[in-house]
C-alpha cells in the first residue's frame, strides 16, 4: 500500500485520468473529492462489498446455462 500526505486542497492523481482531492479535513474525518471519467465506477468500499455480494447472488440464483446456451458454448469438435 502506498502512503501519501496531503493537506486540504492537494491532490494526488491516479493513471492518467483519475484526480482525488483532499477536500475538507475535521478531526478524524477527511473529505475526499473524486473526479473520474463516468466510465469507471467509483463506490465506498462497503457499498462495492455489497454490489460484489449482490452480484454473486443473482449468478447462483440464475442457476445453470440453458441446453440451448450449452449447445452453443460446446466446441465443435465433440
């Protein structure tokens, strides 16, 4: 992990296209300002936690591919 310091205002840049701001500062919470092309999604770690949780649940839920999905999914060759 890397570790930065940053004071109010400052940033730090990610890649090419990705600028977080340290953007207020109050005891021992920090306001963090993201500016990110809409392309790539940006969430609180909990709330990705529960859209990876979600997301594996549906999967399960769905249950097996069809006959149909499996015919096209085999190779050729069987």
């Amino acid at each position: 992990m890397l570790v930065l310091t940053r004071k109010r205002d400052e940033s730090i840049i990610i890649g090419d296209e990705i600028r977080v701001t340290v953007v207020d500062v109050r005891g021992d919470q920090v306001k963090l300002g993201i500016d990110a092309p809409r392309r790539i999604p940006v969430h609180r770690e909990e709330i990705y936690k529960e859209i990876q949780a979600e997301n594996r649940r549906a999967a399960l839920q769905a249950g097996p591919p069809s006959a149909a999905l499996d015919d096209l999914l085999r190779p050729e060759s069987e």
